[in-house]
C-alpha cells in the first residue's frame, strides 16, 4: 500500500473513531470487570491490567487474576460486537469435576451467549475445550476440542470475535470454529442485545470429567485459574437505542462495518483456514452437526449450509 493511501486511510480511521468516542471502548481489565463473588485478598496491579486474588497469603505469588472454586467476574457493561481477549492458566494437576468458564451472555429468557468452558481433569488427562452459542435462547450447538498444548502450564489467548455477519473462537490466534450469520435463512443471530462477559470456576462434577464419573478431589482445593490482561474491544451497548449513538441515524452494524473496513465481511484467509483444519481433523472430539443420533435425523437447520 501506497503511503498516501495509507496516511489516507490512518486519517478516516481517527475521523470514525472521533465520531465514535462515546460507543467504542478498548479496556483494561481494572476498568471493565469486577468480581461479583468470592474477592477476600483481590488485588489490582498497579497498572490495571492485573488483578489478584486468592484465599490465602501464600497462593499470591504472582500478578495474575486468581479464581478459586467458587468465585465469578464480571464485565460492568454490555457490549455489541468487537474483539473479546482473555489470556487464562487453567487449574494445574488434578481439575477433574471443575469448570472454568469464560462467555458473553445477555439475560432474559431469549438470552444470547457465546462461549468457551475448560473442563478439567485427573492429573495427566486431558482437559475439554467445549464450546457453545446461543441465539434467543436456543442453544445445543456444542463443538468440543483436545488442547494441543498444556493449558494450566500457562496462559494462553482465547479470543471471541464477534462481528455482524459471523463470530470465530480463536485460540493463541488458530481459529477454532466459525458461526456464520444465516439470519436471512431464519437462523436467529446474536445482533440484537448487548451481552456483559463473565468468568467463573465452579463445581460441575455431575456432569463434567468424564461425563460426571470423575468427581471433584475436594483435598486438593483451593482450585486456582489465572486471568490476565482481558481486553474489550467492543461497542457499548446502553439498550436498543445505542444502535443509533454513533452517528447521526448510522446503524452500529453499519459503524462496526466502516471501522473494520469490510472486514468484517470477509471470510478467513486461506491460511486461517488452514489453521481451522489442523485443529479440527486433529483435536475435534465433538460436533452436534454430526450427532444424528442426539437430533434423530432433524439436524439444526445450519448444519446444511456452510460453516465457514
Ligand atoms: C490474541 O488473539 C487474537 C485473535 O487472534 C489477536 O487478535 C490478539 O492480538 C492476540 N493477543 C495477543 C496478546 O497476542
Ligand atoms: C479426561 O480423560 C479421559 C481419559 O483420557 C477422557 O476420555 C476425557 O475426554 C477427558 N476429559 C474430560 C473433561 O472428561
């Protein structure tokens, strides 16, 4: 590219991001998430982008975000659309029966969510990568994964990036998995309400490790996840009428679309696509659009259109 054009570009880009001061935001996590149980001993760091937490003195030894059984983050505003990044050290060793989840949800009986959930564990076993979207309310589209690396050795990058025309789940920047937007062939989209992002570990024994077999070795708590340098690259969401707040009459679809630059509308690269086939041929454990059994032949109507 050109430097003029370049330069050109650099200046529209500062232009819509004027215009969009008051629906962008680009966050750390001291300013965006807070804890809404269990926070004996949570600190910040002093930069804001790390936030401590443990239940005792001798499990802060490091800057990271500590979640123990039983305990939950927030994000205190709702978004539409963007980039969701979090880097997150699942339980070390034994996690069998645990549950760390990481998700954007809207509330409501015809809630909307997006999700990754990491089931742990006996020491040595692997851990689930699943998977899950819903759309007003509907969800039962899981796709699950083997990590190809440790995933409590240390943090890696789970990225959820949410745009009008489809979402991907990346990990450590593979794209795992793609949920177009087949809104026009009557499959609903999350479009409509903005959703906040949550973390939490908990207990799910009953149905985690092993399909439940597995159960939680309550010896070994604390249970201890690390989360760190959350990043919203989003649009607030203040109810429907932020639709219109970025610009005089403007869509924050049409926004989103002109501050991406179409990218939004564009598929994966060749070689993102590359990348997408290497997980799935080699640590893709489950996909609902092959469980006929579970749909009795009736599969979900996307299951027929392509996925990416
Ligand atoms: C995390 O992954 C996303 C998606 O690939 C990427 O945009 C982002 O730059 C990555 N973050 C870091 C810190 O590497
Ligand atoms: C746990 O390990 C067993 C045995 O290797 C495996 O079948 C299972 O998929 C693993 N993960 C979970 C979460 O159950």
């Amino acid at each position: 590219m050109g430097k003029l054009s370049a330069l050109f570009i650099v200046n529209i880009i500062s232009l819509i991001a004027i215009a969009c001061g008051q629906c962008f935001v680009d966050e750390k996590i001291s300013q965006s998430m807070y804890i809404t149980w269990g926070d004996q001993h949570s600190y910040m760091s002093a930069d804001g982008e790390e936030l401590q937490y443990g239940l005792d003195k001798s499990s802060v030894e490091n800057l990271y975000f500590y979640i123990l059984a039983g305990s939950a983050v927030q994000s205190k505003y709702e978004y539409l659309f963007g980039t969701i990044e979090m880097q997150i050290k699942l339980v070390p060793g034994d996690s069998a029966g645990t549950v760390t989840a990481y998700y954007l949800s809207s509330t409501g009986v015809y809630h909307d969510e997006i999700d990754f959930e990491f089931l742990g564990n006996r020491t040595g076993q692997p851990y689930i990568i699943h998977t899950n979207v819903y759309t007003q309310g509907k969800g039962s589209r899981e796709e699950q994964f083997y990590p190809w690396f440790d995933p409590s050795a240390d943090f890696h990058n789970y990225t959820i990036q949410w745009e009008p025309n489809k979402i991907v789940w990346y990990i450590d920047g593979l794209p795992i998995r793609v949920f177009r937007n087949y809104e026009n062939r009557g499959i609903p989209f999350p479009n409509k309400q903005g959703m906040k992002v949550y973390s939490s570990l908990w207990n799910a024994d009953n149905w985690a490790t092993r399909g439940g077999r597995e159960k939680i070795d309550w010896n070994r708590s604390p249970f201890k996840a690390g989360l760190r340098r959350f990043r919203a690259r989003t649009y607030k969401w203040n109810g429907p009428t932020s639709k219109y707040q970025c610009g005089p009459g403007d869509l924050l679809e049409n926004v989103f679309n002109k501050l991406n630059f179409g990218q939004s509308k564009k598929d994966l690269s060749n070689n993102q696509m590359g990348q997408m086939k290497w997980v799935r041929d080699n640590y893709m454990i489950y996909d609902y659009c092959k469980d006929t059994m579970r749909f009795k032949g009736q599969m979900p109507s996307e299951c027929y259109m392509q996925q990416y």
